[in-house]
C-alpha cells in the first residue's frame, strides 16, 4: 500500500462481540475472546501497512452498566491483553498507549498499563490507542476543568482559549484527528467516540460483527477512503 494513500490515523468502534457470540450460541465472554484475538491481528497488519496511528474504543465510561460479570470478564481480558500482547508490541516495534479515565480501573489493571506504555514508549511503529473508560463527553468536561483551573493560577488566560488550544487538554494531545472511522456491527452512531477529535473524520460503518473483521476489511477501509473527496467545509 503507497505512503501516499495512507491515511495518517484510523479510528475503529469494535461493535459486536456480544451479538457474535449470541449468533454462535457460545458465552458472551467467548465473543470478547475472539474480539481481542481479532485486534492483535489488526494492529499488526496496521503496523505492517504502514499505518501511524490507530485507535480502536475498547471500554466506554456507559459500559460500567453492564453486568458484573461481563464487566469483570472485560477487565480480566482487557490486563491480559496487555500484558501479553506487550511483550509482543515491543518485538514488533509498535507503541501502546492508553487513553480514557483510568483512576476508576483497578490497581493491578492501573499497573498493567503503566508497564505496558513504559516498556512501548521508544518504539517507532504504529501508535496504538486503546480507549479503555472513554467517553467523549467526559474527556471534554475533563479538558475543561484543566482549562479552568490553568485561568484560575493564571498560567492560561481566558482570550488564549481557542479551537487549536483545547486539543492540547485531550487524551489525544500532539495527535492528529481520526481521518477514517470504522464502526462494525452496523450501528449508526458514533456512541461519544472521539467527539471532538470525529467532527471531520469519514465515517463508514459495516454490517460486520467485531470479530469477523480482517485484514483485508482494513485494506478495503482505506481503499474507499481514497475514493473519498475530503473538502472540510470547503465547495
């Protein structure tokens, strides 16, 4: 795939590991088991491609109202992911970062990625975002509160505040906005992802559980993406 054609960073709702899983009549936790074996295999073929960032929304700040169980079956899933796939991101050279609320994770979890961002931090492949309790919504009230508390000990004045500052106070601080998003499942909504980071990002949503997604979805992805006129408001 040509530099060129490529575009800088993708965005990917993983939607539909509970309804694979209900289609195939197995337990709801062997859908998010297939979901994460789906994603190592997607962010290196990402790696491989040439892809500079790819950021996929692996649990949202609603996603806590699901069930106990299922919720500590993510978890679980979510810390073994990283530490496994850690080891193998950094023989890959690809970069992990986290981004969301985690002071809400457990400590164990809280340390997972620590150890896993740290020991990823110098490669210089694919950047890899996991939204892990993200929620659109939350990172905008989060920016704003750092905004005002930077005007209250007057580092920040109120006339600095404008539309290239507030990236700044993002999770995604010092990254580009989404081109492409990707939503599986056939869902049409974006479901508080990236809320402002999306507002000029093409959108395609396909009618395909999380866990069929393949690396040759992902070269498609981009392939319609090119064939996309990107005017941002322009004629």
């Amino acid at each position: 795939m040509k530099k060129e054609n490529m575009p800088r960073h993708i965005a990917i709702i993983m939607d539909g590991n509970r309804r694979w899983a209900k289609q195939k009549n197995i337990p709801i936790k062997l859908g998010h088991k297939q979901g994460a074996e789906t994603l190592k295999k997607i962010v290196r073929h990402a790696n491989k491609i040439g892809l500079e960032y790819i950021t996929v929304y692996a649990f949202s700040t609603e996603n806590w109202k699901r069930s106990e169980e299922e919720v500590n079956t993510l978890m679980t899933l979510l810390q073994n992911y990283l530490d496994d796939f850690a080891k193998e991101a950094d023989t890959e050279n690809i970069v992990i970062r986290v981004l969301g609320n985690l002071s809400q994770l457990s400590v164990p979890l809280q340390e997972s990625i620590a150890k896993t961002v740290k020991r990823t931090e110098t490669n210089t492949g694919t950047i890899f975002n996991i939204a892990l309790n993200y929620g659109g919504r939350d990172e905008l009230v989060n920016a704003i509160k750092n905004i005002s508390t930077d005007v209250k000990n007057g580092s920040l004045k109120v006339e600095d505040i404008n539309e290239n500052l507030i990236p700044k106070y993002l999770y995604t601080k010092d990254m580009p906005d989404p081109d492409l998003i990707i939503r599986t499942s056939g869902e049409m909504r974006l479901s508080g992802f990236l809320t402002w980071q999306s507002v000029y990002s093409e959108i395609l949503i396909l009618d395909k559980f999380w866990p069929d997604f393949s690396s040759k979805d992902l070269d498609n992805a981009i392939e319609i993406y090119n064939k996309r006129n990107r005017r941002f408001g322009g004629s």
